[in-house]
C-alpha cells in the first residue's frame, strides 16, 4: 500500500516541474504531453496486465449490494471515520497547492519553474512517507489508529503555522510537514479499507474511498480560493479547525478491532489477513 501511495505521489511531483518545463516551451504544450503519455501507458497496460481468470458463478448485483450493506452496518462508524479523514486530508493539501499557485510569483516574485519545484515539496514528501510507512505498517497494524490522528495533527499543526508567519523558509518548511503528514495518513486509510472485507465485497468499498478522496480534491482549490477572500489567517484557520474535529472524530469512532475483526492480524507477504482460526495450543508433556 504504501508503494502504490508513494507511486501516486511521484507523478505528483513530477507533474508540476514537468509541465513548468513544458508550458516555458509552449504554453500548449503540457496538453500533448499528456497524450503522448497517456495513449502508450494505455497500450502497456492493455499488453501487459492479465485480469485473473474468473471462477465460478457470477454474483448477482443484489447479493453483491447485501454484502455491502452489511458491511456498512457492522462496521459503518469506522469506515466513516476513514472516509472523512481521506477526503479531508485531500482537501487540505490540494487546496494549499492551490494557494501556493496564487501567492508564490505574486507575493515572493518567484518564476513558474522555481514554483513548480516548491509545488512539488509537499507531495515529494509524502511520497517518500508514504513508502516508510506502508512499510511499516507491514508488521504494525495495531498503531494505525494513532498514526491516522499524528498525520492529521501534523498538518493541522502546519496550518496553524501558515496563519500566522508569511517568510517563504518557514513556507516551504511548513509545506513539507504537510507532506509527511499526508504521508503518515493515506497509505495507513488505503490499508484499512482494503483490509476492511472480504475480496467479493472489496471492489465497492475502495471505489467508495476512491470517490471520496477525489471529492476531497474537487472541493479544496474553489473553497480555498473563496477563503482566500477573507484573509489568509481565517483560510488556515478554518483549514486548522477542521483538520482538529477529523482528528477528534478518528478518536472516537475508529475502531481497529471492528474494521480489521476481532481475530488476531497476521501478516502474509503482500498484504494483511484475519486470521480467523485459533492458536493452536502447545501439547502438554506426559
């Protein structure tokens, strides 16, 4: 998980050097770039990537609907909790780009190439927090909660730090925090939602907290720009004040046992398991 978090972060960062570079060439350049990209990505996977081979009976859509209705009532609290702390971290970051964007040549008069090498910090480092941390987590499941809530402070704390100190330095250091916390919270959510069920009832739960996470991106340029408005202190603060309820709410209605069972969590090479059957007991010697 936490290789499939820092993969999606490296094209993060790639993408704002990368189309600076670019749009200095020709402006309309970035636009081809991405065709050029995309189109032979396209073909790779289609040649490449096998789909398993499908065994047994096709599950009817309302069995499958069952399934994750019940999902939701056994283990609804929780995976809340989760969605919420994705879309909002999400929000976060992706809304501070966005100020980062609108402030950096007109308040610190830097060029679009040396900014899209400070758009790339934050999601730099998450990128290579996310690796640490899906790693990590490989072994350490049980401190998953508390990681989620660090991260989630972590960033809140950072933007507390923006409201209040406008020097680029303590800017750009601010915004690297906010990558490690981001880090620390994606791949750990991306971990638990996969863990959550069982791999019939998987492909709607993560598309769910695929939906959510990309509302978080929607939603975080138009409502930081609006906020923007009133002041970049209320911007930050608000930003702060949310990021502190997430946080609560994690606390109080995250379950680990609920999402993960009340089973001992084993580990396999990939990914975790519930290992459902008892330990065996020691045999007594006679």
């Amino acid at each position: 998980m936490g290789q499939l978090e820092a993969a999606n972060g490296l094209g993060k960062v790639i993408s704002p050097i990368a189309g600076a570079i670019a749009g200095i060439v020709l402006w309309l350049l970035p636009f081809y770039l991405f065709a050029a990209l995309s189109i032979p990505e396209g073909i790779l996977l289609w040649l490449l990537v096998r789909e398993p081979k499908k065994t047994g009976s096709k599950q009817p859509f309302s069995k499958y609907y069952e399934g994750f209705k019940n999902v939701f009532q056994q283990k609804g609290r929780s995976l809340g909790a989760l969605l919420l702390s994705g879309a909002v971290v999400l929000f976060i970051l992706f809304g501070t780009l966005f100020y980062l964007s609108e402030v950096l040549e007109k308040n610190y008069g830097m060029s679009n190439l040396s900014s899209g090498f400070v758009l790339a910090l934050p999601v730099g480092a998450m990128a290579g927090t996310s690796l640490l941390v899906g790693n990590y987590l490989a072994k350490r499941a049980k401190y998953a909660k508390i990681i989620i809530i660090s991260g989630t402070v972590l960033v809140g704390a950072v933007m507390v730090v923006n409201a209040f100190f406008t020097d680029r330095w303590v800017l750009f250091a601010a915004i690297s925090l906010m990558g490690f916390g981001g880090g620390f919270v994606l791949p750990t959510l991306t971990l638990l939602f996969t863990s959550a069920t069982e791999p019939g009832e998987r492909g709607m739960i993560t598309s769910l907290y695929g939906g959510v996470r990309f509302i978080g991106v929607a939603l975080g340029p138009p409502t930081f720009g609006w906020l923007l408005k009133q002041g970049t202190a209320p911007l930050f603060l608000t930003a702060a004040g949310l990021l502190g309820a997430t946080a609560v709410l994690v606390f109080f209605f995250l379950n680990l046992q609920q999402v993960l069972g009340k089973q001992a969590i084993s580990q396999t090479r990939d990914r975790y398991v519930i290992a459902f059957a008892p330990r065996p007991r020691p045999r007594e010697s006679h």
